[in-house]
C-alpha cells in the first residue's frame, strides 16, 4: 500500500510503513478503511487510540491568490 502513495525509492522499516499506510488509510475518512486501519495499527505499530484526522479550518473561506 504504502508504495502507491510514496513511491518504491522510500527505504524505511516496516514500522515506519504501517504508520504511513495507517496515517494515509485514516486521511481518508472512510469507515472501512478506519478498519483496515485499525488492523494495521494491531499487527505492528499496538498504539492504544489511532490518532482523530485534522481538517484545516478554513473560517474565512479564504482561497490561495494565484494571480
């Protein structure tokens, strides 16, 4: 999974690619993939509560000036 998102150059351990794989699966906001997370996060990372995603507030509604 993680090589769909990083690319196969990125060397890191096994730990490290479950955190990213769980970080991008809980990104998502999809409810089944919250639960492939959450298996992810049992099999090798044991954290004890997957962390809630943050959603930049935008309370301005302001939008980049691309002129």
């Amino acid at each position: 999974m993680v090589p769909a998102f990083w690319g196969k150059a990125l060397d890191i351990n096994i730990n490290a690619k479950a955190l990213l794989a769980v970080a991008e699966l809980l990104a998502s906001r999809d409810s089944r993939n919250k639960e492939v997370a959450e298996r992810i996060n049992e099999q090798y990372l044991h954290l004890k509560t997957l962390p809630e995603p943050r959603v930049w507030h935008n309370p301005a509604n302001l939008t980049p000036n691309l002129a």
